[in-house]
C-alpha cells in the first residue's frame, strides 16, 4: 500500500537534503473593497484593508518541502533592496540555508503586487529584472554551488524565466550534479527546453509543452505522445511528467506512458500546486521511492491543496491521512 511505503521511507534516520535553485520572487496581496469609480478615470477606488507577504516563485517550492520536512538550501539572484531583505528574513525563519543566494546591486528583487477585491483579483504589478548573472558572478555562484550539490540528494531548478536560470548557468548545474551522480528535477519555462539536456525530470503542464515543442496544441493522448517524443528526443531527460489540471498527471518514461488520473473531488484554487507537485516529487525522489510512485503521491498532495485558497503547502501526515481516506473509500461495501 502506498501509505505503508511513504511511512518506511519518511520515518528513518533523517530527512533528504534539497538544493532549490531558480527564480526567487515576493508575492504581495492587497486586499481591499471598491463600492465607487474613481471620477479621474473609469477605474475602481479600492479602500484598502489589509496586506500580505509570501514566498512565490522558486521560494513557494522551499516552502513546500520545508513543510514535508526536508533540510532546504536555495540558490538565487535578489536586488540589494527591502523586498531582497525580506525575502531573505523570511528564508531564515524558515530554517533554509541562504548561502547561495546572489545579491546584485543592478538587480531589482522580483515583486508581483496583486490587488484582490472581495477575493476576486482587479490587478497585477510586476516589479522585476530579467537580466542573466554577471559572467563573473556567474563563474564564482558555480564555485559555491559544486560543494554544497556534493551534499545533497536531489537538485530542484525552479524556472520561471527570469533571467537567473541563463542557458549557460543551467547546463553547468546540470554537468555538476551528474558528476555527483546527483538527480536533477527541473519546473521548466520559454521554448529552449535544450538547457535542460541531461535532467532526470522534467515537469511541464500541458501549455508548456505544447510552446516547447512548438506545437499549436497539445489536447489528445496522440498529441501527448507527439509533444513527450519531440521534447525527450532533445532533453534526453530520463522522464518527462506532465500535468493535465483536472485531468491529473502522465509520466513518459523508457517509451512507456502512465496515466495517474487527479484525486481531487474539490477544487477551489490551483494556485501553486504545480509547485506542490515538483515538491513533492523531488522529497520522495530523494528518499529512493520510484518516479510513479512519488507522483502519485505528489497527486494526493495536490489535491489537498487546492481545496484550499491561494498557494498553500501539505505535511507527511496529512499526504497520509489523504491516501488512506481514498482507499477507504474505494473500499467495496459488504
């Protein structure tokens, strides 16, 4: 039974270390109530209420191991600004080790500003730089970077392209970690997917791969396989997984297709639960489960957090309590 493998593989001696290594950004919400047009312009007057700050980007994939339990490292590019410092403060109470973490003056820390009125969101700001590392700080971040992937289990790169995953940085990461023999799990963006040649895993959802492998869509189980055959033939990744929203997950692995149907009966909001997937996934890589395996359990760890609002994480415990309540349920009845 499943449950019975994540309970021998969580319950050991220790917990799988985890290098996370992407786009570090701040998620900001403005929550207010709009009852008037503003007579300057035919825009909403929003009195403000309240606001919060989260983790969002490659930081959401921190946050969502550091629940499952894991001992977390991130790698990153931030501005020398107060969203940088509070980036950082937040990492630190987390417990994460931050010492790859690259502070540019020239860099602006990426900073999406939401305004949500009565919970339904009005607008988005976006407040970022894109631009590639230095060659300089590129050379000394891949220095820093070959002790501490030595040290871990498995390598996350969270890319939400914008700019710090360059091309050039993201195959040295990928030559270093196979060196190590370590397994490397990529959330990828853009269309050049040949970055990311060597990867143990590639996750993309459908919309990705279909941009990635320059297709106009990706809807049928034909057009799947079309799209996974074009993307493993330039990657050469082990596996490619790829979620379908409602219609779950399918793994391509060795010429053969799995299909793990979604769990959720309830769905209020999907926001961050691709991150919970590749989280999830990479947590259970680590501890030597199998690729089915670790996505079907990354499948059930989904499936709690998007029955909650906004980006949310999940523990062992409560992935447990999940797949034992479906089994239950499946159960027939005498």
């Amino acid at each position: 039974m499943l449950s019975e493998k994540i309970k021998k593989a969580v319950y050991g001696d220790r917990q799988p270390a985890i290098l996370v290594i992407g786009d570090l950004m701040i998620d900001h919400y403005i929550h207010g109530k709009a009852k008037r047009l503003s007579p300057e312009a035919p825009v909403p007057v929003v009195a403000f209420k309240s606001e919060d700050f989260t983790l969002g980007g490659a930081g959401n994939v921190v946050q969502n191991l550091v629940s499952l339990g894991a001992e977390v490292a991130v790698c990153g590019a931030v501005g020398n600004d107060a969203a940088a410092a509070q980036l950082l403060d937040i990492l630190d109470t987390e417990g994460v080790n931050t010492d790859t973490i690259v502070k540019e003056t020239d860099r602006t820390t990426t900073v999406k500003t939401r305004i949500l009125v009565d919970g339904h969101q009005l607008a988005r700001l976006d407040k970022e730089c894109v631009h590639n590392l230095s060659t300089t700080a590129e050379d000394s971040l891949v220095d820093k970077l070959s002790l501490l992937i030595e040290e871990t289990d498995v390598v996350v790169l969270s890319d939400y392209n914008k700019g710090f995953l360059s091309t050039d940085l993201t195959r040295r990461i990928i030559m270093i970690a196979k060196s190590f023999g370590k397994k490397v799990i990529i959330d990828p963006k853009g269309t050049n997917y040949l970055k990311y040649s060597g990867a143990y895993i590639i996750k993309p959802n459908r919309s990705e791969l279909a941009v990635a492998a320059k297709l106009d869509k990706v809807e049928t189980g034909e057009d799947l396989q079309v799209a996974a055959n074009i993307i493993i033939e330039q990657t050469e990744a082990e596996n490619l997984v790829v979620t379908l929203s409602e219609e779950g997950i399918i793994i391509f692995s060795n010429g053969v297709s799995t299909i793990l149907p979604v769990k959720a009966s309830e769905v209020y909001d999907v926001t961050g639960a691709g991150d919970t997937v590749l989280a999830t996934i990479a947590y259970f890589i680590a501890l030597g489960i199998g690729v089915v395996d670790a996505c079907e359990i990354a499948n059930h760890a989904a499936a709690i957090v998007i029955r909650q609002i906004g980006s949310s994480t999940t523990t062992i415990n409560k992935i447990i309590s999940e797949i034992e309540n479906q089994a239950h349920k499946l159960q027939p009845v005498n």
